[in-house]
C-alpha cells in the first residue's frame, strides 16, 4: 500500500468536501493508493490555517504556486472559483502531478480546450467533478440503459433546479457578477453532463437563457437566472433541460425523465436513494412504475451501508469520485469524467449561449475552444 500527498486549492464547501473524502475514503473502498492530507490553499494566511486545523491537513498556504510546486503535493484537486482552474492545472501538469478539478471545468470554452491539451500531453491522471451522477441510483440507470432494458432511446426531459435565488431580495454577491456564476456555468454542467453520460453526445441546441432579476439589493446582476434548452442527441433522441437558479420550492431539483422504446426511468435528487423503473411488458392491468431502492446490489452502495432502502448521502458522492481519482492514479488508465468529457460539457454551454443570442439552432460541432 503505497501513500499520496493530496494538496487541495480551496478550503470552503467543496474544499471540505473533498478533504473529508480524501480522509474517508481509504476506510471505505480500501484503495491501493492512501491519501494524505498534505496541503491545503485559500485566500488568506488565516483562513488557510483555519482549514488546516479543521480538515487535519499539515501545512497551509496562501500561495497556489506553493501547493502546486511542493515536492510533497503529489495530486492536486481544484475545489477554488472557474477562473482559478486553467492557471492552476496547468502549472500542475507542467510537472507531472494528476489534477481533479472541480466543474465547470474552465471559466471559458477556450480555457477548458486549453487544460484538455495539457492534461494529455501529460498524460497523467485527470478528472471533472461530476458527483451527482454518482449516486448508486444513476449508476444503475446507466446500467440499464447500456443493457437495452428500456430499449432505444426517444425522449429525455431533464432540469436541474434550486430556489438560493428565488427571493428578488436576496441580495447580490459574487454568484450574482460574471458568466462563469450564473446558472449556466453553475447548475447547468451538472445537468448537462447527466444528459451526455445517460444518453450521448449531443449534436445541436436551441437555447432561451434569462435573467429574471436585474437588480438585487446591494448591486446589479450581470449573469443568468434560468435557461431552457432544447436539444437533439447524435443517436436520434430529442430532448429537454431546464435550469434554474428561482426555481421556488426546489431545493436539489436534479431530475430526469428517460423514455424508451421498450420502458422508461424517472430519478429526482430529492428523493436520491429511489429510481422509478417501468417496463412495457406483462398484462397492461398491472403496467406501471416501479420504485426501486437503492441497495448492496447496486452500484458503490455496498461500501457505505449493508442495508437496502437506508441510503446514502450527498458526501457519499464525494468519496465514491476520490476513490475513481486514486484508482486513475494508481492504475494509469482515465476514469470518466476526464477533462476531454469535462469539456464536451463547456461545448454544449457554448453552443447553448450562442443560440440564444442568435435566437437558432446551433451544432455543437461548430464549439471546439
């Protein structure tokens, strides 16, 4: 069993989510690579401490470059805002050390086309946080999809949506000012990078994307609150997202609807440890959905708990992407989603952004960075 050097950029939500996996995942999957704490980065010379104290990491800094070039940082997960990424993973592959980087994956398209050239010239180990479409529940619609069990597909209706910005009274801050924070460089990868695990590339968008609310108290909003986007897929399918910042009463609205030739899937992050499957086979009388819980025999469930129907959680998710992120390490071979499927992701963004201010159908194609 050999040990890691983990150095984390980012020491708030996603910063303490990553350095709790980091310290749980070694009880958990057993991985043959064991992380340790090694370094932690934010803004200040105090906060870093702070952090440092609180996650268990030995050393801190102010310095991104300090981390990045440490002999003893040997992978680096970026957990800091989009406009930090291209510089920090390009100086990280520079030498040779692995990089997880927090979604979206660059605050540009061309940002994000950039870190993909240097993550394979690398040719080191490289992945996006994606974590929602880890739960065991969405592993196992992909699953099934794979297998032919709900057929061809035809239809895919999916939104991700949440009410933090829902109140025109919530005052502005740094989510409300530059592209890369509103809801399509926040929510909108998340929902988009289910689209193409599920069902596949997608060929060309047709995008509406408004800000509902101008001005908010203490400033003026430059970026996105909601967007809908039609979309058609390379293998035939049609379908449609929606994201929202506004979205009143939603709290995790991460949903799907999938519909085959052969049956269907529904999934809601709000209830993450259920599917609903249905299949278009026995007496039409007794034809409906069925709700299945996530238990041992699905996908990564096992590790966390014995018991079908008890669940996991959304930190679940965190250990299940560094246990992927070892394994790409210690084994040499890519772990989806790697930064080329990261920027597939930005394309769509692009592409979806281009058509709503052309107010037409756009090819993804024509999106490259």
């Amino acid at each position: 069993m050999s040990r890691i050097g983990i150095g984390i950029l980012g020491g708030g939500y996603m910063g303490k989510a990553h350095a709790v996996a980091m310290s749980a995942v070694g009880a958990v999957f057993d991985p043959a690579l064991r992380p340790h704490l090694e370094m932690v980065c934010a803004s200040s010379a105090q906060s870093t401490e702070r952090y440092r104290t609180a996650y268990g990491f030995t050393r801190a800094t102010d310095d991104w470059r300090v981390l990045v070039n440490d002999p003893a940082v040997q992978a680096v997960i970026i957990a800091s805002p989009q406009e930090t990424h291209r510089d920090v993973a390009l100086a990280a592959f520079a030498l040779g050390k692995p990089v997880f980087c927090e979604k979206p994956l660059g605050a540009s398209l061309q940002d994000s086309a950039e870190m993909v050239a240097a993550a394979e010239a690398s040719g080191v180990a490289n992945m996006v946080g994606f974590n929602y479409i880890r739960t065991p529940a969405s592993q196992f619609a992909r699953e099934l999809i794979a297998r032919g069990e709900i057929g061809e597909i035809t239809w895919f209706r999916a939104e991700h949506t949440e009410d933090f910005y829902a109140d025109p009274q919530a005052p502005a801050s740094w989510r409300t000012q530059g592209a890369a924070n509103g809801t399509m460089g926040d929510l909108a990868p998340h929902i988009l990078n289910a689209a193409l695990a599920l069902i596949g590339p997608i060929a060309r968008v047709m995008a509406e994307i408004e800000t509902v609310h101008t001005t908010r108290p203490g400033g003026r909003v430059d970026n996105d609150d909601h967007a809908q986007m039609m979309c058609r897929f390379e293998n035939g399918a049609m379908g449609q997202i929606y994201v929202s910042r506004i979205a009143t009463g939603r709290k995790m609205g991460y949903a799907y609807e999938i519909t085959g030739t052969k049956g269907a899937i529904r999934f809601d992050q709000e209830d993450q440890n259920a599917l609903w499957l249905y299949r278009a086979e026995g007496p039409e009388a007794t034809r409906g959905f069925t709700k299945i819980l996530t238990g041992p025999a699905h996908p990564d469930y096992a590790a966390f708990c014995q018991g079908p129907g008890h669940g996991t959680g959304y930190q679940d998710q965190i250990i299940i992407e560094a246990r992927d992120f070892l394994s790409a390490i210690a084994t040499g071979t890519p772990v989806w989603p790697t930064f080329r499927d990261g920027h597939e992701v930005n394309r769509v963004i692009a592409a979806a952004m281009a058509s709503a201010r052309a107010q037409k159908w756009q090819d993804i194609a024509t999106f490259s960075g």
